[in-house]
C-alpha cells in the first residue's frame, strides 16, 4: 500500500494583498474541492461494500490524493504556508 505524504513548509511573512487573495483564492478551490469530495464519498461507500464483498479496494490512490489536497487547503486557509494548492487536485 501507498503512503500518503503531504509536505507542507511554514511560511514566515505575509503581505495584506496575500491575506485578500487567500480568501478569494480558497473560495474557488474550496468548491472545487467539495464537488472532488463528493465523489470521494461515494467512492468510500462503493470501497467498503466492496472491501465487505469481494475484499479488494476500489480506487485507494485517488481517495487518498483528494484528502491530500484538503490538508494542503486547509494549511493554505490557516495561515500555515504561502503555497497555494492547485485549483484542481493532481490526480
């Protein structure tokens, strides 16, 4: 099985444009992400009948790159870093 690794560097300064920026910029990824997370959703459902029935995972390496992307918004909104995650997830 994959490890999931989600490296996230702190950032030190912030400019006032960033802060506003930031809160337009997560917006956007925000929704992107729920419509992404939706999908993740109904994966797990399909992944645990799945898991119960036949004992095999349907798609681990795309739950688990959704749910990276998450933590790197959620750094982003909490002032953590200054690296923007990309609009859509990296799959």
């Amino acid at each position: 099985m994959a490890d999931v690794n989600v490296n996230i560097t702190p950032g030190k300064d912030v400019s006032r444009l960033e802060v506003i920026i930031r809160m337009i910029y997560g917006m956007i990824v925000g929704i992107v992400l729920y419509l992404f997370l939706i999908v993740t959703y109904i994966v797990i459902l399909i992944n645990f009948f799945s898991c119960l029935i036949l004992a095999k995972r349907i798609a681990p390496e795309f739950t688990a790159k959704v749910i990276a992307q998450a933590t790197k918004l959620m750094a982003y909104m909490f002032y953590v870093t200054d690296e923007r995650p990309p609009i859509i997830p990296e799959l």
